[in-house]
C-alpha cells in the first residue's frame, strides 16, 4: 500500500520547475524513492533513473558525464551520497543553455554531510526534507504516535510486526548504512549512544554528563550526536536566546526523531508498555513537536526552544520573519495557563500561544493563547508563507 503525499509531491514539482537540481533529503526508508517515482508518474515527457545501490547502474555511471550529458527531461539519481563525485558534473550540466534537463537526487543525508552539494552546486539548487507520515496524511494520531512516520512501520499489519521491522532497521542502519557515510563508530558503540539517548530524550543536551556515563569525552559523543542529526535520527532543537533581562539556557534540546524508533530503542511495543514507561510525557511531547513542525513546514532554522535558567520556559518556538509563534506541550485533557506561559508570551512578544495537549476540547485560555487538541493539529495549522 502507497499513499500519495500530495504537499510532497506539490513542493517538489514547483522546486523543479524553479531550480535545475533538486536535492530531496530525508531518512532510509521514509519514502524518498516513493515519492520519486509518484513525481516520474505525474509528469510529461522523458526521464530516466539511476540507483546508486544497484551495481548495474554504477557501472552506466563509470563516465557520469557520458551517460549524462545527453539525457533530456528528469533524470533521478537514487542514494546520491554513494557517487559525490557527480556533483562537480552536475554544475556544468545545470548552466546548460535552456536546461535541457532537470536532476533530481535523492540523499540519506543532510545538506551539511553532503556538504559538496550546497558548495558546487550554489544558486543551482533546492532543497527539500522528507520526513515520516504526518496528521495531514494519516488519520489515527495515536497509531502514529506509538509507531512513528516511518511507511512500513505505520502501515505494517500489527503492532508486534511495525515493531519487528522497527528492530531491523534499527540494526541495518547501524551496521550498514552509517559506514557509507564515512563513519568509523563501531555499530555497537553507536547503538548503545542512540539507547542511552532515547532514555535522554526531551532533555537538554549536557556533553560532560552524557559522556561521563558512557565512558568518553564530551567532545567525543557531540560527534556520536552531529552523526545521528546529521543523518536525520536525531533532532537538535537549538536554543532561542536575545537580549532580555533573564539568564536563557544556551543547550540544544534532543529528541530521537521519530517516536516509533524512540519506543524501539527503549523496548516498547504497545501502547501499554508506553504509557507506563516513564518517557511517556517526553515521548508525546516529541511527537507534538515533529508534528507541528511538519505541519507548517518549518525550516530547521525556524525552530527553538526556550528556557530560562529561573524555570519558564517554551517547548517550540517558531520564527517566521517578524512573527513568533510558541507551543507548549501537555499530555493532559485540560491543561491551564502557567505562569510560565505568561512570562514566554510577554517576553517572547508571541503572535499566538498554542497549548496542544491530549484531550477533545479546544478552548480560550487566556487573550492570545489558546487550548488545542492535538487531534485537531491538522485542522487548525497551516503552512507557513514562504
């Protein structure tokens, strides 16, 4: 079973008719080749498609410029990583008068690990995450939730069998995929930093201790961390901080990305295994955080936390050019105004306040901010402009 993910599908198109490479980014197995191959389906005219996983497809690649050169319309090429010598190509190919073709490259790693895309390919091209399934493409929050956006983990026939297959990526990942990026962790060490990091999850990042329980130097699990959020397994949520009258807290926020990987890590498999396990509340507040970020389509760099060394605090915020949007996280049915909501709306100067908590109600709590189902996130939130 595919669904088609339509904003997806829609963000990309429009970036192809705008830029001649498009590089569409995102985790093993979240749908990038799906999607690819939705977009092929869509659109008129020749195209052609390289996976760089396939032996056969490497070797048409020995010469990329000969195999390339001619070819007209959309060309993909699948797990671009696996060949950044094309890169340098690719420039040349998209300065080509009237842009004969356009390149789509599909990446298993940020732009900064493919740090030569961003660096040749300046001004020639665009980006575009792909994350897991979100409330605007699946229906059952709470399935979601427990089983996280990864496609055969959502859509798997039962929830001992998402959770197999949860195990097995995690184990593929680990031993297979993270080398090709250059890596020399052993896979064991980094999956007992992912373990101990799913127990940290929702928390602020603090090196020195981390790296007294596992044994290293602070410096040496920040590059285990870089490595997971470089890899999109790990989300960094970075610090707001400005000129105010408070001490602000200057560490980033770290969540395991995706909530079904995070209750794998921690050897959940139902819902009551979760609810019972003292990372609940963090858990949900991750999930909250993923969705709405996904959402209103937020870049990385729109997105913060906030927190002051007196106790208030904003579990997200968003900046969106002069505007600021906060949302505070609640795994309760109906929360109330804190002072620390008081103080992040004043001092924040925050266009809205949403409190998205567990329950079925939706209400006024005070001028500004509001009460807001997390049932209700898709309903209620929409894109941000661009």
């Amino acid at each position: 079973m595919e669904l088609a993910r339509e904003r997806h599908l829609r963000r990309v198109d429009l970036l192809l008719e705008e830029f001649p490479v498009v590089a569409l980014l995102g985790a093993r197995q979240v749908g990038k080749s799906t999607l690819a191959r939705q977009l092929v389906e869509s659109r008129e005219g020749p195209s052609a498609w390289f996976d760089l996983e396939n032996p056969v497809d490497l070797t048409r690649l020995a010469d990329p410029g000969l195999e390339l050169r001619p070819l007209r319309g959309l060309v993909v090429l699948d797990e671009i990583q696996r060949l950044p010598e094309v890169f340098p190509l690719l420039r040349v190919l998209a300065d080509r008068p009237r842009t004969p073709a356009h390149f789509l490259v599909l990446g298993s790693a940020s732009p900064a690990l493919l740090r030569q895309t961003s660096e040749t390919l300046a001004g020639r091209v665009a980006f575009h995450e792909l994350d897991g399934f979100g409330l605007d493409e699946v229906d059952d929050l709470e399935r979601l939730w427990l089983r996280g956006g990864f496609p055969r983990s959502y859509l798997a026939s039962t929830a001992p069998a998402s959770r197999r297959w949860r195990d097995g990526f995690i184990r593929t990942f680990l031993a297979r995929d993270v080398p090709e990026f250059g890596s020399l962790v052993p896979s064991t060490t980094l999956h007992r930093f992912w373990t101990m990091l799913a127990h940290w999850h929702g928390r602020l990042w603090n090196g020195a201790e981390l790296g007294r329980a596992f044994g290293v130097s602070h410096t040496t699990v920040r590059r285990y961390l870089d490595l997971l959020t470089s890899v999109f397994m790990v989300r960094q949520l970075q610090p707001w901080h400005e000129n105010i009258a408070k001490r602000q807290v200057r560490s980033p926020k770290v969540f395991i990305n995706d909530s079904g990987l995070l209750h794998a890590l921690l050897g959940l498999t139902t819902r009551e295994d979760v609810v019972s396990h003292p990372v609940v509340g963090p858990s949900w507040e991750g999930f909250v955080v993923q969705q709405v970020i996904h959402l209103l389509g937020a870049r990385p760099e729109q997105c913060y936390h906030w927190s002051t060394h007196a106790g208030a605090e904003l579990d997200l915020l968003i900046s969106a050019g002069n505007r600021r949007y906060g949302f505070e996280v609640k795994r309760a049915e109906a929360p109330r105004v804190t002072a620390s909501m008081r103080i992040a709306f004043e001092t924040l100067g925050l266009e809205r306040l949403d409190v998205v908590h567990a329950g079925t109600h939706g209400y006024l709590m005070a001028p500004g901010i509001r009460a807001l189902p997390a049932a209700d996130l898709n309903a209620t939130l929409h894109p941000l402009p661009e």
